[in-house]
C-alpha cells in the first residue's frame, strides 16, 4: 500500500503521462494537412514496484512516442509506384507517337483541302504520278508531282526528327531521373544518421525524421526498383537490384555512360565498380528502354523487301525504322522504273541520278539522308516518264502509280504492300498505345488503392484526435485533482497535529 506522500509521485506521473498525450496530439493535429506525416501516438507503462510478497503500482511512465505505419503497405506502395511510373512514360511516349503521326498530312492545292495522316501522303504522291501518265508534257502536271514529292520527303524527314528528339528528350531523362536518385539517396543517408542519434537518445524526435525519410524513399521508387530493409538503429539500407545504394549513412554513386547512339547505348553504373546497375523499373527503365536505337539503321536496297520487324526494344525506334524502311523502299522503286525512262528532252532517267537522291552522298540513302532531285525540282521536264521515248508515252508514270499494290514490304514475316505496311504499323502503335494506357490505368489504381490503405493507417484524423486531446484533458484534470486533494489532506492533518503548513 502507497503513502500518502508516495501519492504525490502517483498523481504527477498521470499528469506527466497525459502531458505527454496532449503534446503529441496537438502535434497530430498541426501536422493534419501536411503531406506524408503520419500520425504519432504515446504508450504509457505502468510504473510497478515489486515487493518480496506483492507488487505495487506507483503510477505511469512514457514508454515511446510511436509512429502508427505499416511497414509492409508501405513496402508494397512502392513495388507498384515503381510500375506505374515505368507505364507511365510508355504510355505518355507512346501517345506523343500517335499525335505525331495524324499531325503530320497532306494538302490537295488544287482543292484546298486537307487530308490529316501520311497515307494520305503517301496517296497524293501516287495519285499525281497517275495524272502525269495521263498527260505526260504537262507542266503544271510535272509541278504538281514534284510539289507532293516534296510534301512526302518533307513530311517523313520531319517525323522523323521529332522521333529522334523524343528520344533524344529520353536520353536526357535517363540522365536527369539518375542525378535525382543519387541526390535522394543522400539525403536518406543524412536523415539515417539523425535518426540514429535521435534513437540513441530516446527522444522520440525520430519520428518525424522517418516521415520525411519515407516520402524521399516514395520519391526513389517512381525513379528506379528499390528494396528498403529497417535496422534495428531505426536506419535504413536501400537496395537497387541487390546492390546497396544507401547503407546507414552511406551512399554509393550511380553513373550514366554512353550518349545513347548504336554504336554507344545509354547505361546505369556504379561509379566505383563500373558494373552495370540491374535497373529493372522506374522512369528511368522506361527511358532506357525508349532511348535504345538497337534496331535502326539504314536498309539494304539491294535486296528488297527489307525484313521488318516490331520487336525492337523502344517503340521510338521501331517507329523509326518503319518509317525509314517505308520511305527508302518507295524511293528506290521509283528510281529503278525511272531509270529507264526518257525525259521531255531525250536524255535517258539514269543519267540525273534518280527522282530521290541523297543529301550526302557519301552515305546511303534513307530517311535521314534523302531528297527531291534538285536537278528535277530547277527543270521538270527531266521526270523520265517514257518508255518508248516519245513525249506523250506516260507508262513508266502509270507503273509508278501502281506501286501501292505491289508486296514491296515484309512486316514481321508477311509480304504487303505500301497501304497494307503502313496499317501494320499504324495499327502496331495503336495497340502498343493502347497496352501501355491500359497497364498505367491499372498501375495507377492499384497506387492510389494502396494510399488510401497507407492513409487510413497512418493519416490524421481531426476527429479521432480532437477526442484524444479531450481525454487527455480530463486525466490531465483528475490528476491534478488527485494532487490536490492529497495536498488538503496534509494541509489539514499538520492543522490537526497543531503545526502550520507554510
């Protein structure tokens, strides 16, 4: 059985207990609106002081000053922050690739209107040398057609360099999201030692440092696929790919080689190793992926049709090299059939070098490297159409107009033609677009399902701590009030003995 003058020690440590809960709630309640804090609750203990025969209680303790968080949603928010943000960047890419391609069209002068997509183009062109077979000495004909070959390289060669720019823009957000990473991971290794010294001293600051840790470790997971494992010091070890990245205090550096070209591709090290980081998710995975021109080159004219295939890493690069094998294919059939033609002024097709030439000519002939015959564009009557020499023989026009129906294209091992190529392609990138919108959708869910889990676990609820601070309050008060009446029943049994309490 306590004393009376033990009691005091009794009714100060339930003060000092509710004291305790009262600060960490207002804390939870300032921090009600603020991103990523978690809420913070105190574990008292009894205070027992054990006898040869009894035990007795003297009153309560602080034991810890706690956060309220599940390490394995947090673990699993993560794990799918890590895909969401992978899908994300395919499927943004991938719809920037579709724009890209309807943006890009064709307008009939003649008409004044306007036709969106380069199969229409690709129609146009046809289309006018149809027309010049039907008049082949017309020179608005010959204009007409030089016009749309012009539309057609343009068009093309511009798709292309937004293509390459895109890719381009992904090289750079490689390098851009492994500088962040590398910032991240030292300022989780800075927190781990504050939360190392602030765990040694048990002064229950930890906690707050740990919210701002996990909102940094969130941020790390939409870069790149980490793995977090808490120690028993309350510091962390971040893993990329089973290679510690951050250990306690510690950081390793990652690096970016290459500037992203075949014959130098983009890669994640260790700067202090050399060896390649097993980056398998992320942003900066889908920028890897993206930026990877393994797959593009120029096409062997040679031996037409060109094998084609959409498999390639990066679908910019497999846009790329369609586009490229599309284009090189129409310019070299028409060269071959103009070859043999006669233009308006007797002189044989080859002797001009081909409608399409080279821009340089010390390299072969392709998307990145093609052009309208300047000699052609400065005297239209060199458009060799004849076959028989004379003017108004336009067969090798109408040969060229037919093109479009002849299997020229090899798309993943089926023979097509122009039109039935292009829709390959086109249709390719619809449903590549549509998969990674549907994966990022999904992704995206599942991230914001699991927040909310994260948040009914650890996020502040102004009700549930206004009614916390009010009982709080009320032991706070009973407390006290126990002090008190303790303190009138002294004050009046040293009245009683004749003494006077000062």
């Amino acid at each position: 059985m306590s004393s009376t003058f033990s009691s005091y020690k009794i009714a100060y440590s339930g003060m000092y207990a509710s004291q305790a809960g009262l600060g960490t709630t207002s804390n939870n309640l300032a921090n009600v609106n603020t991103t990523g804090s978690s809420r913070t609750r105190v574990s008292a203990t009894d205070k027992v002081t054990v006898q040869s025969s009894s035990s007795t209680g003297t009153g309560a303790d602080v034991g810890s000053i706690a956060r309220v968080r599940d390490q394995l949603l947090d673990q699993t928010y993560r794990t799918q922050n890590t895909q969401a943000s992978y899908w994300s960047v395919k499927n943004g890419d991938l719809e920037y690739m579709q724009e890209l391609m309807s943006e890009f069209g064709s307008t009939d002068a003649s008409s004044e209107s306007s036709s969106t997509g380069l199969q229409q183009t690709i129609q146009d062109f046809f289309n006018d040398w149809s027309e010049l077979s039907k008049d082949p000495t017309s020179q608005s004909n010959r204009e007409a057609l030089i016009e749309a070959a012009n539309s057609l390289v343009s068009n093309f060669t511009e798709l292309d360099q937004q293509l390459q720019q895109l890719q381009q823009d992904a090289c750079n957000s490689v390098k851009d999201g492994v500088d962040s990473l590398n910032d991240l991971a030292s300022q989780v290794a800075a927190l781990n030692d504050q939360i190392s010294q602030a765990e040694a001293g048990s002064n229950g600051e930890a906690t707050y440092l740990q919210d701002q840790r996990d909102a940094l470790l969130d941020q790390m997971s939409s870069l790149a696929n980490i793995s977090v494992t808490t120690r028993a010091d309350g510091t962390v070890q971040v893993n990329i790919g089973g290679t510690a990245l951050v250990d306690g205090g510690k950081t390793r550096t990652l690096t970016v080689t290459g500037d992203g070209s075949v014959d130098s591709p983009l890669k994640v090290q260790w700067a202090d190793t050399g060896d390649a980081a097993e980056i398998s998710g992320g942003s900066i995975k889908a920028y890897l992926e993206d930026a990877d021109q393994t797959g593009y080159g120029d096409i062997d004219t040679s031996t037409l049709p060109y094998s084609y295939s959409t498999d390639s890493t990066s679908s910019i690069t497999t846009l790329r090299q369609g586009l490229n094998n599309l284009l090189t294919t129409i310019a070299t059939k028409v060269n071959s059939l103009l070859s043999s033609g006669t233009d308006l002024d007797g002189n044989s097709g080859s002797s001009i070098g081909g409608f399409f030439t080279t821009v340089d000519s010390g390299k072969a002939l392709s998307i990145t490297n093609i052009q309208v015959n300047p000699a052609i564009v400065s005297d239209a009557d060199k458009i060799a159409i004849s076959a028989t020499g004379e003017e108004g023989d336009g067969t090798i026009a109408t040969a060229i107009s037919k093109l479009t129906s002849g299997d020229y294209f090899s798309c993943d091992g089926l023979a097509m033609n122009s039109t039935e190529f292009y829709a390959a392609l086109t249709s390719w990138i619809g449903t590549a677009g549509s998969n990674a919108s549907s994966n990022y959708n999904t992704q995206s869910a599942l991230v914001t399902q699991i927040d909310t889990q994260r948040q009914t676990v650890s996020g502040i609820s102004l009700d549930d701590e206004m009614s916390n601070m009010i009982i709080y309050q009320n032991a706070y008060n009973a407390s006290a009030k126990v002090l008190s009446t303790i303190d009138e029943l002294v004050a009046g049994l040293i009245s009683d003995l004749g003494g006077t309490l000062s």
